[in-house]
C-alpha cells in the first residue's frame, strides 16, 4: 500500500522530536560483600534514580564533585555496566535490557570520549588502526575504502593523513584526544558520551579540543553528554547543564539561567569556587563544611542537608523532589524558589 500523503513529512517531524537520548529513573547499587561468605551488607548507591534527555545538536553538561557518579551514569548510559533500575532509551528505542547481540547494531550510534587520552589507546596499534578498529568490527567497507575514511577523519579532527602510521606515543596529549576523536567518529554516531574530555590535557589545549567538538557537534548535529567538574568549561561548550550530589541530580537549567540564579546551595558553592581571571575582583567565596557522604549510607532526607548552610528540621526528614519551578529549570530543593 502506498503511503499516505504527507506520512513521510510526519515521519521526518516526529524524528525531530524524539529526543537521541532519554533517561528515566536510572539507578546503579553496588553491592558491598564482606566476610568469608562475601555476604551482601550494603549497597553503594552510586546513582540513585537520574532522569534527562539529550536532542540531536544539543549539549548537556553534567557536573559535581569527584565520587558524585557522573562517570557511573555515562557507563550505563553505553551499557558498559547493567543498571539496576530505569529506562534507556536511544533514538526512540528502548536498549536498557537488551542482550548483547541485540544492543550491537545500537552501539554504532553511541560512542565515548574518554579522560585520559594515552591510557584508552592501545599503543601496539597504530593511529591509523586505532581509527579503522571500529569500521573492522562492524565490517564497514573494504579494506581500502576503511583507509579512506580514517584519512579523512584524520583531517576532520586537524590531524594529517600522514600521520596514521604513528603511534600514540609519538603525539602530544591534545593529537592523542584528537585521535580518540576520530575514533569516536568513525560509526557516523548520534551520541558521544564525553568522560571528562579534556581534563588531562594543559589549559593552552582545552580550548582548541572544545572548540573542535563544537564544530563537529554543529556540522554533524551530534548530541553530547559531556561530563566534567569544570565548570568554566562546561558553560562554554553545553547548552543545559545537570548538577549530581550523591547520585542524583539537585538542579537543572540551561547555562544562562543556572550561573545567572542558582537555586540549588550546591550549585551556588559550585559557581562561587569558579576562579576568577580578574584579582581585583572580589567574590563572597561560600566554603562548605564537612566531606561528602558516603553514598554506602546516605542521610535521611534531603541527601545536601549535612553541608548546607541553609538546613531546615523538614530538612533532615523529607527528601526534596526534583521539581521544575521555571520553564526548563528544576532543582531538588525545599527552600526554592530562594531570592524570589
């Protein structure tokens, strides 16, 4: 049966709206065993029920303080590790249980930068077979035509051709992320999940990387999670940003509205521990007390309120739901909207 007028101009809409990324409810508990019998005393409830979504062309900064979970959320996003709660979904398709022969031909649309660009490259292969690894194992093209499109994503990502017979320790820390790069480019991917990008590299190079992400991001319309506890960076390369504390998100907005009114006490001592480039600019600097919990034994309540300089007694007993309280902007908080 043909199809029915303007069904193909629907289809192409609905496309538009179907978010690349969608999580709800994802939880990661690890469990703690202990004794001979390695008997389960505990979980470590890495993440604790994360819920976003990610469009095609969009960036979505995810920040916190080291042990938030950040980097246990982009490792479930892949399917690298099992959940153990929630949904994920990649382009409309649910993968959250799928086995692995199922979850393959999705793997082609989701790939990952990681942090530390020397240690994820393996430095008995050559750049150039690091690129063409993923072409090989999905069994794209002949073996000539896999070198044509290394060469041409080593020239996408301001490497030369000539260069795909070096190896990883003949690069600088920046041409090692470029390769990663590459790489992660070689599947024509909808997603990149980026682990801290950047973090390893001297701050003369950060820039150059971001920015060619953006590039790439606006000439491929590719949908970025990009972790890092950066703020600095984060602003200038997302367009909505995610705050964790303990495995969940305390407060969401885009970039203009969370650095302009944070609602959230843990983003505004986020925001205010930014250095400034300026000495002779002065800022009240909020310094929060004590350590982070252990995600082995959380308090009770809101998850913030044994460092907040705000607690309230409902505080310590009612954990706070991530509302949103201003279009595209949500926060995890009794006391919101403060300032209002």
């Amino acid at each position: 049966m043909p199809d029915a007028p303007g069904s193909e101009r629907e289809d192409a809409a609905l496309a538009a709206t179907v978010p690349v990324l969608e999580v709800h409810g994802l939880k990661k508990h690890f469990p703690v065993r202990k004794g001979l019998l390695r008997r389960t005393t505990g979980h470590v409830r890495a993440v604790d029920g994360v819920s976003f979504a990610i469009a095609a062309g969009e960036t979505l900064g995810l920040v916190g303080e080291s042990g938030c979970g950040k980097s246990t959320v982009a490792r479930l996003v892949l399917r690298l590790i099992e959940p153990s709660a929630g949904e994920i979904k990649l382009n409309g398709s649910d993968i959250t249980r799928l086995d692995k022969a199922s979850l393959r031909p999705h793997r082609r649309q989701m790939q990952i930068i990681f942090q530390d660009p020397f240690a994820s490259l393996n430095p008995r292969m050559s750049a150039g077979d690091i690129v063409g690894e993923p072409l090989k194992v999905h069994g794209i093209g002949e073996a000539h035509e896999r070198e044509g499109r290394v060469a041409a994503l080593f020239e996408q990502v301001g490497l030369r051709p000539a260069q795909m017979r070096g190896f990883p320790h003949q690069f600088s820390g920046g041409q090692r992320q470029r390769i990663c790069i590459a790489r992660a480019l070689a599947l024509n991917p909808d997603l990149i999940v980026a682990d801290e990008p950047v973090s390893a590299l001297d701050v003369s190079i950060q820039a150059q990387v971001v920015n060619l992400m953006m590039a790439l991001q606006r000439e491929k319309r590719l949908a970025y999670l990009f972790i890092a506890h950066d703020l600095a960076v984060v602003a200038h390369i997302s367009h909505r940003i995610a705050v964790m504390y303990l495995g969940r998100i305390v407060e969401y907005a885009d970039k203009a509205a969370l650095f302009q009114r944070p609602l959230h006490p843990y983003t505004e001592a986020l925001i205010a521990a930014v250095p400034v480039p300026d000495p002779k600019l002065k800022r009240v600097k909020r310094l929060l007390p004590g350590d982070v919990p252990s995600p082995v034994n959380p308090p009770s309540g809101c998850p913030f309120h044994t460092r907040c300089p705000y607690v309230e007694p409902r505080c310590r007993i009612e954990t706070p739901l991530l509302e949103e309280v201003d279009p595209g902007h949500g926060v995890a908080c009794h006391l919101h909207p403060r300032g209002a």
